[in-house]
C-alpha cells in the first residue's frame, strides 16, 4: 500500500509512534479479512486494588454462570442467531460445482460467517471473565470435566457453545496478571446436593430440578445459588489449608478435598411448591 492505514488504538496512555515492535506479523483468514500483529515488549501490568470480595462460580447452560452473591450471568445467545446464517450458508456451498468462483464466494462467506460466532462468544467470555476478576479478589470455580460432559449427545452442543475451557483458561491469567486468586476445587464434590446452610447431603438431585428445600432445616434453595454458595465455601477451606467447609450454623458439611466415600444422608428433595 502506498498509503497509511487506518487503525484504532486502544492504549490512550501510550503514543503509538513510539511504539518499537521486535517483530511485524501479516496474516490472512479464509474470510479474506488481513491482520498484522506487532511483538512489543512492555512492563507487566501492575496489580489491580484490593477490594475484599470473594465469590464462587457456579457454571451451567441456561444460565452461563451463577455466583454466590445470587447474580445469574444469562447465556449468550447471540452466537445462535448467527449459527443459523452459518447454516444457511453452508448449505448454499454445498450445491456449489467444486473449483468454481460461486464456490469460492460461498466459502468466503462461511468463512465470515464463522469469525462473526467465533468472535461474539470471545467477546462475551472476556467481558465476563474481565468484571469477575476486576471486581473480586478470591474466584472459586468447579474443575468441570468438560471432555466427559460432551458425550452427553443431547447436550453436547450446548456444552461446547459455553466454553466453559476457555473460560477458565482466561480467569487463570487474568487472575494471575492482575494479583487475584483463583481456586479450583475437586468435580467430584457435590456442590449442587449439599444444604449450603445446615450441611446436609442429599442422596440425589435430578437435573430437572431447579429448586429444592432442605429435609433438615427447610430452607428452600435456587439449585445453582445453592451450588455456587458451596463452591466457595469449598475453595475458602481448600485456600486454608484443605480444611473442612464451614458453615455458618453447622459443622457437618464435608471436606472439599478427596476423601473416601461415606454414606449420604437419607433425604429426597421437597421441589418448590410442594410439600
């Protein structure tokens, strides 16, 4: 080109003339679209304010994420909307003669297709990923086996279009940029049928059910709330020391750490609205 390009600078604190790049990288997408990617090297960024919160992450498909504070993150849903123009154009590719230009404008425009959900759910997981580690210090989340999950073929997709490995893999080093701390706890701990107030441990919970009430002391739980309050009470007694979770008004929940099995407490879950 023989003239200067365009481009939007995001560092307002840094003047891009004095920028130094050790290496200078252009590269193109199917899409057709260019990228040039410059190698700086600069400071590691300072870390953030304390600001005393902890919270624990309760991940899940109709609602992307569920913290302990009670706030439910809604699933983004605009990588479907444009999964359906992908489809579109997919098939309209399909009918194309192979070699010819037709096919090779349709494939561009599934190529486009592709970056459009591939980037509106990269947005969607750093904006969220971004406020959880700007706003706490202490971030508890579940080691999900996301490879066991997807062999669920009714739910297969939907688990893939969460990212959940993406997800963690950004709060790990947005984490440890910016000096929060980020705790993982076993999968194998049952968050989601533990009472999060008196401990008691149910001997299972059907994934239709949202909302339960304890058989001990009554209290009615939202299941993910529950659950998320669990999660962060597992990673505070992990973070000490692997000791066992403690609650406010009783000592019987058990420890987040690997243990042998032990007998659940009989009890079915009283659904929301029955007796």
């Amino acid at each position: 080109m023989d003239t200067p390009l365009e481009v939007v600078w995001s560092w307002p604190e840094v003047d891009p003339a004095s920028v130094e790049p050790t290496s200078v990288t252009v590269s193109r997408e199917p899409c057709g679209r260019w990228y040039v990617s410059l190698a700086i090297e600069a400071p590691d960024p300072g870390q953030a304010p304390a600001t005393g919160a902890v919270v624990g992450v309760d991940l899940g498909i109709k609602d992307f994420a569920v913290t302990s504070d009670g706030e439910k993150i809604a699933n983004a849903r605009r990588p479907a909307k444009r999964e359906r123009n992908l489809t579109r154009y997919q098939r309209r590719m399909a009918r194309k003669r192979y070699g010819s230009n037709n096919r090779a404008k349709a494939r561009a425009k599934v190529a486009r297709a592709h970056r459009k959900v591939a980037a509106s759910r990269a947005d969607f997981l750093h904006k969220t990923s971004a406020r959880l580690v700007r706003d706490h210090d202490v971030i508890v989340i579940e080691d999900l086996n996301v490879k066991g999950m997807v062999r669920n073929r009714g739910l297969a997709k939907a688990i893939s279009d969460c990212a959940w490995g993406e997800f963690r893999r950004q709060l790990g080093y947005k984490a440890a940029r910016y000096g929060r701390h980020l705790i993982v706890i076993d999968r194998w701990y049952p968050s989601s049928k533990t009472c999060s107030t008196c401990g008691h441990l149910l001997t299972e919970l059907s994934l239709s059910t949202r909302a339960w009430c304890c058989p001990s002391c009554r209290t009615l739980h939202d299941r993910d709330i529950n659950a998320a309050k669990n999660i962060l009470a597992a990673g505070l007694a992990v973070s000490a020391c692997g000791g066992d979770v403690r609650h406010p008004r009783s000592p019987r929940a058990q420890s987040p750490l690997k243990q042998e099995p032990q007998p659940a407490r009989t009890g079915i879950p009283v659904l929301q609205g029955g007796e």
